[in-house]
C-alpha cells in the first residue's frame, strides 16, 4: 500500500500498478525529453560554430569550385595560346628552317665553287711547281755541267775568255778591241785594246787559279790551310809573271797589263788575305781585275777612246767650223740683200699706193661732173670724123 497525501494506492491492484507504471513512464519520459532537450540546446549551442564552419567551408567549397572553373576557362585559353603560340613557333622554325636550308644550301654551293676555284688555282700552283722544279733540275744539270766545265783547265780558260768577251763586247765599240789578237812575240792575247799612246795598246789574258782556291776552301787543318795558301800564292804569281813576260813588249804594248779573273770570290780572296801578291803585280806592272772592276776599268777606257777620237777629228772640225764661218758670213750678205730688197720692195709699195690714191681722188673727181652742162662745149671741141676710104 502506497500512501500519496489523501490516497492511498494498493499496489497490488493491478489498475493501480498499471497506473503507476504509466505515470513512472510518463516521468520518465518528461526527463528524457527535458535531458534531451538540453542535450539538444547544448548541441545547438555546440553546434553554431560547427554550422558557421560548415557555412564557411561550403563558401571555400564554392569559391573554390568557382576558381577551378575559373582555372578550367583559363587553362583553356592558356591551352589555347599555347596552341596557337605553338602553331605560330612552327610556322617560324618552318621558315627558319627553309631559310637556313637555302642559306646552307648557296653556302655549299658556294663552298663548293670556291673549293674548285682553290682546286684549279691549286692545280696552276702546282703545274708551275712542277715547271720551277724542271727548271731546277736542269738548272741543277747545269750547276753539274758547269763543275764539269770548271774541273777540266782548258774549258774552264774557254769559261774565263767568254766571260771576257762577254764584258768586253758590251762596254767597247767593235773597232776598239780585237779579241785573241796575236803579237809579235808569237803569243796571243785573249783581248787586245787599242788605245792611243799613251799608254798605247793593252792586253787583258784570263786566269783562274780555281785548284788552289777550292783547296784553301776546303783545308779542315791548320797544315792543310797553309798549304792550300802557299798553292793558291805560287798559282797567283806563276801567272803575273808569264802575264808580264808575254803580253807586255815595249814599243808594241802599254807598259802594263791586266790579268782578269772571272770570279769575284777569288778575287775578294786575294784582296783579303794575299795582299802582298796583289802588290807584287803591281810591281810587275799587271793588274788584276774581277769581272766588276774589269766592266769599270773598260769603261774608263771607253772614255780614252773617246778623248783620243775626239782630239783626232779636232783638225776635221776646225775645217768645218772654218766653213761654217764662210757659210754664216754668206748668210749674213744674202740677208742683207734681202733686206735691202724689202726695203726697196716697200718703197714701191709705198708709190703704188700713193698712185692709187691719186687716180682714186681723179676717178672721184670725175664722178662729180655734170655732162649735160659740159655737152655742148665738149660736141664744139670734137675734132671732126675723116670719111672711110674706098677699098
């Protein structure tokens, strides 16, 4: 039994059971509900920032969703470009490509044409190498030949009298000389030149003591440098002495004459190191000559000659001066005659016109008469006609 205030309820009733059950549940529920509803007042209160959030994330999700059409529309138009930039960098490299191709292609070209150009000027180049060495190896047959020449004595006289005559020709007139001229003694001169006396005619002979100049060249000692000096001395003054027995005769020859040497290191050599026997050809009257020292010497005996032709005319053009003297003295009479001439000529002149002028004035004079009044007078003071005699 269950005592509420004026009720009292018996739990064993079944109604009265039924009842409190209900009402506990009743309860129950009005708690539940009033906890639910602060459960839910609190998940609201909970809540609110969570739905901001969610407001805020749906506005991030949209602008997003708003940035990635955004991005959409501008990927396209950036695909786009790149399309079009694409097509555009195609068509220049095309073009570039075309142009560099033809550039490549004139360049070749012209390579090609200039490396045949090289080829052919290559070509010239080495016909004409292949010509200079021809030329060498004759020249080099001829160095040969010229050894040859210069090792046998007589053909190398033969080489020093050509390259005597050689000078001689071209520095003398041809009636100056006479090349191996003979003289009296038997003994014949390479060259004999005809000058006046004095110093009269002088002999130029050849020598070329080449043996002794090789050796002295070649000497590797002190022995084999003396010996080839003494050589080259003896050769020297063997032909200064049969140069100054031969070819230097009194009242035929000058007092002197010149040994010419056709080798101007031969020469040098004796000049440098031999002087003594230079000197004692000097005493012996024979002078050596190179071939440039030869050319001078003939030329100042071409000047000799010329002096020595020159004062041999003298006489010639002293007659000819005396009458070119008589042929102006002549000029001059007949100049004077003419002048005398034109001096008479002018005074005629002068005459001629002063008559002129007289008949001018007369014939003006004329001119001016009146003949119709001087008629009559002049019919009164004709002379009457004669009759025609019978035939």
């Amino acid at each position: 039994m269950i005592q509420i205030g004026p009720f009292a309820l018996d739990t064993t009733d079944p109604m009265t059971l039924g009842a409190l059950i209900a009402a506990g549940l009743v309860l129950l529920i009005l708690v539940l509900l009033i906890a639910a509803l602060r459960a839910a007042t609190r998940s609201a209160r909970l809540a609110e920032p969570l739905a901001q959030q969610m407001a805020q994330l749906g506005a991030r999700v949209q602008g997003l969703s708003d940035g990635q059409h955004q991005l959409a529309g501008g990927l396209t138009h950036v695909s786009e470009a790149q399309a079009a930039s694409q097509a555009h960098m195609l068509r220049l490299m095309e073009q570039r490509l075309a142009e560099v191709t033809n550039q490549m292609t004139e360049n070749l070209q012209g390579s090609a044409r200039r490396t045949a150009q090289s080829l052919g000027e290559l070509q010239q180049r080495l016909q004409t190498i292949d010509k200079a060495q021809d030329n060498i190896t004759k020249l080099s047959g001829d160095v040969l030949s010229l050894q040859d020449i210069l090792s046998n004595k007589q053909t190398r006289g033969a080489f020093g009298e050509i390259q005597l005559t050689d000078i001689v020709t071209k520095a003398l007139p041809s009636d100056s000389y006479t090349l191996q001229a003979t003289l009296s003694n038997g003994k014949r001169a390479d060259c004999l030149i005809h000058l006046p006396n004095p110093p009269g005619p002088i002999c130029i002979d050849s020598k070329f003591p080449l043996e002794a100049y090789e050796a002295l060249r070649r000497a590797a000692t002190e022995a084999e440098l003396t010996a080839a000096a003494r050589h080259l001395r003896n050769a020297v003054r063997k032909h200064i002495k049969d140069i100054s027995e031969k070819y230097i005769l009194d009242g035929e020859t000058a007092d002197g004459a010149l040994m010419f040497l056709p080798s101007e290191a031969v020469y040098a050599e004796l000049h440098a190191n031999f002087a003594e026997v230079v000197r004692e050809g000097f005493a012996a009257r024979v002078w050596i000559v190179s071939p440039t020292t030869c050319m001078a010497t003939l030329n100042t005996m071409r000047a000799i000659l010329k002096d020595a032709r020159m004062r041999e005319q003298a006489g010639a053009i002293r007659r000819e001066l005396a009458l070119l003297f008589a042929d102006v003295e002549r000029l001059g009479a007949r100049v004077e005659n003419l002048d005398r001439h034109f001096h008479q000529a002018a005074r005629d002149i002068s005459e001629i016109r002063i008559s002129a002028d007289k008949a001018g004035r007369r014939a003006r004079r004329l001119d001016n008469f009146d003949f119709e009044e001087l008629a009559p007078e002049t019919e009164a003071a004709l002379p009457p006609l004669a009759e025609p005699k019978a035939q």
